[in-house]
C-alpha cells in the first residue's frame, strides 16, 4: 500500500508534519504508532471514568492571536479550545520560601524583586537575557524550515552570538545572583527540560521561562484531544493515523534513499509484518531510534549515519521520571487548590542526581512536581500527578521483565516511591492525603515501554550546552527521503516538538515549504465535515446503535451494527468508541459475530463516555476502532482463575464462549448487591466453579466481601496451585491492582490483565 508521505511516531511532532501536509497540500499520510492510543506523550489514560495527561502538563503562548494557538487552531481545524490556567500558574516551595509566578511577566519580576531587594539589578538583566538567549534559540528553529543557505547564514550569526546562551544555567546563576535561594528559585522549572542546572544550556532554561511568561493553557477536555482533532484533517485527505504499528526498520532502495517502512502489526491476535511504501519517511521516534534501531549501523548508511549517531552517543541520555497518578474522591478546590502546578523541594540544592535517585527509591524523594490535570481540562472525576525526575539506571534491574510481570519486588518498590511522593507533596498541599482514593505509579521503565524512548529519556538527548554548539540533528538527514521530526528536530517540550514537525514539513514542501505553511496559517481554520460522512480508514467503521438493554441500574447491554469487514480478533480484545466531540472511549468486547458488536458499558462515573450510551437512542451513529489490545487466552493447557468486578466480565465473556475444558476452571465475581451480579442475567457459558461476592450485601451462597478478601480461599483450593493456574484480572483499577499484588506475593506468576 503506498502513501505519499510516511510519518514513524504519532506525537505531536509527528501530527503536526502530517497535518500540515495534508492541509496545505492534500498529501496522503500515514501515521504509524506503536502504542494502541495515537498521540504519543500528548495522550491520556483512563481508570474507571478518571483520566491522566502524561506528558501534557502546560503549555504556553497558545493565547488568542499567539503563533502557537495559529497552529493548533489550523492542524485542529478549530476544534481544540483551550482552558486558561490560574494566574498563578508555577509556585516553588522550598523551606522557608513560597513563591508563586504571575502570569503577568512585569509583576513576576517585581514579585521576585520583593522578595529579593538586594538582587533588584541582576533581576532585571536576567529577565533581559532570558528574552535575548530565548531569540537565539529560535534561530535554531528557522534552521529547519528554511532553504540550506539561509539555514548556513543564520548558522554563522549563531555562532558570533552564543555565549550565553550556550553557558549552563548554573555558570549564568552563579555569575550574576548571589543568593542561594534567588538561584535555586530561578532554576525551579528544570523538570520542564530535564537536566539540572549544573548541566543544562542556558539557551534552553531562557526558552522555557520565556515560554510560560505570559502564563500556562491546557486543552480543554484533556490533551487526548490534540490528537483526536488533527487526525481528521490527515484522514480527509486520504491518509491515516494507525495504533498498534511497530516499525521495525526503514526499508531503502539500492541507491540509499528512504522507500518505505517494514512493520508488525498487532491489532490481531497473532501479529503480522506489512510493509509500506512512500517516497518521504519521516521519523518523529527520535534520532537515536531512527538511527541505531531503523537502519544500519554499519556499510555506505552506517558511514552517512556515524555522525548523527556520534553526536548522540556524546550527548548521552536523558532524564525519565518517577510519577504517581492519583484519582481523587474530591475536588482540589475543597482543601484550597486551584489548579496550578506546585515544584516542591527538601532543600536548596537540585544537583545531587545520584543522591536524589537513592532517596526517591528510598520513599524520601528530593523534589516533586504537583499537578491537577482534571482541574486544567475541566474533566471530572478529580486527578493529581505527581512527578519526581530519575534517570533508569535505578530500575535497571527490572528492566529485562515485561511490563507487568516483574515481580512483587518491583510492586513494592512502586509503592514506597508513591508514599514518598504523596507525603512530599502534602507538605505544600496539607490534606490532599486525605482526598486520594487510589494511586498507580510509573518509572522510567514504562515511560521506555510506552514511547520507546530509550532509557525513559521522554525529552530527547539532553538540552545541554554540547547540544546546542553541535550541528543540529534535524529535519534534514544524510539519507535520501529520510527526514527527523519532534523534539530532535526542533527542542524540548511540546512546542518544541510541534516546531520539529513544522520543519519536517517545511522541507517536504520545499524551497517555499516555510512560506506556504505561513500564508496557510493567516486562513480561517476548515470546517470539519460532518459526523459520519469522511471515508474512514482501515480498523475504523461507522456504526450503528441496534439495541441496548439495561442490566443493572448503570450497565447497559449494548450492540452496534459495523460497517464494512472486521479483521480477525480475539477474545479479550477491546473497541474504541467515538462518544462525540472529540472524546474515544474504551470498551472491552464482549462479542463480536459477523457485523454485530455487543458492549457491556457501565455508566456509574457520569463522564463522556456514560452521557452518550445513557442518550443513544435506537439509529445513533458513530464510530468505532477495533480490535486492539493483547489482552487474551495464554493457550497454556492450565486451569484457569477469572477473577472480575462489574463489566470486567466482559472480554471474559467473549472467553468464555471459546475456552475449551471450561467446567474446570474457576470465575471470582464481585459487585456491590445481588441485583449487580451480572452473571445471573448474560446468557452466556460460565466456568464450572463460580463464587460470587458481594460487599454490601449479604446473600445465602455468596460470600459477602471484596473481591480480594474471598481471594484466599478461593486460591486455597489445591486444584488453583501457582504453577499450574493462569489468572485473568479484569475489572475497577484498584481490584486489579490489589488483586495482582496479592496474588505476587502468593507465588502466582502467570498473571494476565490489560488496564488501558
């Protein structure tokens, strides 16, 4: 199948190349993303109705009239609106210092002149050479989208002009403040760019402050919708935005030059290889991925390559994080939160790396980030992040394992980094303990799983002063049709990134790419057709609601009729259903014959997804992507234990009706009340063996508890031994999450669950 353009990687970086060539020049794209959501670090994730933004925590200077919000507004079509943060959108503690940052850059400074006095003068020129270094830097941006001997020109002014900007952070400070706390104030905001100041170029420090001067926006909805709004505009011009796509190498004819990509496809059950063809690939994966994983290392490629990948190697890697996702039974607003980010720190000192690893896995991180995505997209129910930065070295030793299976070592140590976090933050947000309802903790090692950025490094090679005195990585590459997008093309952060895949596109389009993108920015953004008519690509269908039937007072059995053929799925697998303006949910299949989709969807957290199955009436269209996911039957020949709580139950539904020697194996179900138990009211096969919970409400032949208090003696039964059983966890993200760990600790290996 071929494209005109290929894009590796659906971050922004990537959506913004396809997108500006599909607008501006009806390019047919195709967007390749290894993960099951498109978006890359733009996307979110869900736990029963609740929604996290992991890598989206601000952005600035996407105000009304801003060259940010022009771009957004054009690759969006003018969907994406956007949520203005509190005036006060920074606040840096540190013992014995408060300080939040106005949005208003002339009272920040005065701000900081006040709580500084002595400092007045230096004050001022700092915020002068911020706006100086920041100008320099965006020198590095034109590069990219100019013809070559404009870029070699304005490569030559860098070079007479550079000094500072090319100086660490700390050399700056250090040369011009006195204080301690002014400097350690000052450098608050290095966790937007990754290393401390003792490493960082100050080029890229000035950027990001100068960035959030003016203050901080957030998509409105959530960041998910950055994704969901530019994929429209890729897919009416012919192209496509596909999930579950590893690219395993760019493929290259006998002169050289980029000619396509080879592929595993995992949206089946067993996957298989694809190849695609274009005659522009575009990498926005990173360099160090395009270059030591997509193509040769060695012969006439690995000689044009040798000085990328020696840059690279002299860069070395990047910082990753350690981040708690907290779901919060109240509002923020309840105990005086309003939004706005919080950096706190033990101490003055934000150099210690290895000391500050040492003590965040002790349960005593040095630093935390605190963020309210939920408060920032004006989505319900109620989240915090919190965020304390590392480096993988520290969880190396789990590195080799898959992503759930490493062990109750592993699990533990999640948790005591959680703790830790939490309590830090509680002692700049007094009673956010009190609110939190349940917790999941990420390292470096899911940031590598989910992004393939090596090592966790999310922000690229590090923004050091040897980045910034070296020849830039990107667009352009020594390989013919091979261009570089994203933050390695551009610089760090989302705006950053979005400006690498600007200048990807500029050089697609050629000589007048720049000015073409330009003068196409200045149009009104295109009215999105309506709902339903665009062609859709392949794995999406426009649907049909048949039927629903309400089971319990907030479940609903659903089935839609789909248009055109459905590949080949599995039982386990799951559907993502458009549930209007911009918003996908995801819903686990329950069944899937011929044309006809049946969904068990529970409607008990109010959100998006809920309002819009409660308001279907019989005809409703939409759309719907499927099948993703691995979640499934291991095949191993083992007694099986399914243990569900609500529509968890639903993939093993789909299970049931397939699994041979069913009467042998053993379904654990929990819910709320005998008039929840939706095993009594699904026609559907069911282990031999079923214990049903219910945890308010006791019931002669049921056990009245928790899923996890009947787990005992469920697994008691010697037929149920460690060795011998696979286990299959689905249902509300504390259960599965308690249900995992206890079962760790029993010796249980063979765990199965897909959170998504």
């Amino acid at each position: 199948m071929s494209y005109d353009v290929i894009v590796i990687g659906s971050g922004i970086g990537g959506l913004t190349s396809a997108g500006l060539l599909a607008r501006t020049s009806g390019k047919r794209v195709l967007v390749l993303e290894r993960h099951t959501e498109p978006g890359g670090l733009t996307h979110t994730f869900r736990r029963d109705g609740a929604s996290w933004d992991v890598g989206v925590h601000y952005i600035g200077q996407v105000g009304p009239g801003s060259r940010g919000r022009a771009y957004f507004d054009y690759l969006s079509g003018g969907e994406l609106e956007w949520n203005r943060m509190p005036d006060a959108y920074d606040r840096f503690v540190y013992p014995g210092i408060d300080l939040s940052v106005s949005s208003d850059p002339d009272r920040y400074e005065r701000d900081l002149v006040t709580a500084f006095p002595q400092e007045a003068r230096a004050i001022h020129r700092y915020f002068k050479d911020v706006r100086r270094a920041t100008r320099w830097t965006t020198m590095s941006f034109i590069q990219g989208m100019v013809p070559r001997p404009v870029a070699t020109l304005l490569r030559r002014t860098q070079h007479l002009t550079g000094r500072t900007a090319t100086a660490t952070t700390k050399t700056y400070l250090d040369a011009h403040f006195h204080s301690p706390e002014l400097k350690a104030v000052l450098a608050s905001q290095w966790g937007d760019y990754g290393p401390p100041p003792s490493r960082s170029a100050f080029a890229v420090h000035a950027m990001i402050v100068s960035h959030y001067l003016d203050g901080g926006w957030f998509p409105k909805g959530g960041s998910a919708r950055i994704a969901r709004t530019f994929e429209k505009g890729i897919e009416q011009a012919g192209g496509a935005v596909r999930v579950a796509q590893e690219v395993t190498e760019i493929l290259l004819d006998d002169d050289g030059a980029a000619t396509g990509v080879r592929v595993m496809d995992h949206r089946a059950p067993v996957a298989r290889e694809r190849v695609y063809r274009a005659p522009v690939i575009i990498s926005a994966i990173g360099a160090s991925n395009t270059f030591n994983r997509l193509l040769p290392t060695s012969g006439n490629v690995g000689r044009l390559t040798g000085p990328a990948r020696r840059t690279l190697e002299n860069l070395g890697t990047g910082t990753s994080a350690a981040t708690a996702f907290l779901r919060l039974r109240d509002d923020p607003r309840s105990i005086g939160l309003d939004g706005g980010n919080i950096w706190v720190n033990r101490d003055l000192d934000h150099e210690r790396t290895q000391e500050h690893n040492a003590s965040l896995l002790e349960g005593r991180p040095h630093d935390v980030f605190v963020s309210f995505p939920s408060l920032k997209s004006g989505e319900s129910p109620h989240t915090a992040e919190l965020i304390s930065f590392c480096d993988a070295k520290a969880f190396r030793q789990w590195a080799d394992r898959p992503r759930g299976e490493r062990g109750p070592d592993y699990s533990a140590l999640k948790e005591r980094i959680g703790r830790g976090m939490l309590d830090l933050a509680e002692s700049a947000a007094p009673g956010l303990t009190e609110i939190v309802d349940y917790v999941e903790v990420s390292t470096p090692l899911t940031y590598e799983h989910y992004t393939a950025h090596p090592a966790g490094a999310f922000y690229g090679p590090p923004a050091t002063p040897l980045r910034y005195r070296s020849g830039p990585l990107g667009p352009r590459t020594a390989i013919p049709g091979l261009l570089l997008s994203g933050q390695d093309a551009g610089s760090t952060g989302i705006m950053g990134a979005m400006m690498g895949g600007v200048a990807a596109a500029c050089q697609v389009l050629g000589p007048r790419g720049y000015t073409t993108i330009t003068s196409a920015l200045r149009e009104a953004p295109a009215a999105p057709d309506p709902r339903g008519t665009r062609t859709l690509p392949e794995d999406k269908h426009h649907a049909v609601l048949v039927s629903k039937r309400r089971l319990t007072p907030s479940v609903w059995d659903v089935v839609l009729r789909v248009d055109g053929r459905i590949g080949r799925w599995a039982p386990g697998q799951f559907a993502r259903l458009c549930v209007g303006d911009n918003a996908w949910r995801d819903y686990s299949i329950a069944g899937l014959e011929d044309d006809h989709l049946r969904l068990l969807v529970s409607t008990r957290t109010g959100g998006r997804g809920s309002r819009f199955i409660e308001d279907a009436d019989t005809g409703t269209t939409t759309v719907v992507e499927l099948p993703l996911g691995g979640f499934g039957l291991a095949g191993s020949g083992r007694r099986r234990l399914f243990v569900a709580t609500g529509t968890g139950i639903a993939p093993m539904l789909a299970m049931f009706a397939q699994a041979p020697d069913l009467e042998h194996d053993t379904l654990l179900f929990g819910c709320r009340r005998r008039d929840e138990d939706l095993t009594t009211m699904i026609d559907s096969p069911v282990p031999g063996r079923v214990v049903r919970c219910l945890s308010r409400e006791e019931v002669p032949g049921t056990f009245h508890g928790r899923v996890t208090e009947a787990l005992p003696e469920v697994i008691a039964d010697p037929h149920l031994d460690p060795e011998g059983t696979d286990v299959y966890l689905c249902g509300s993200a504390a259960m599965v999450s308690d249900t995992h760990r206890l079962l760790e600790r029993a010796g249980y290996e063979s765990i199965y669950t897909e959170p998504y």
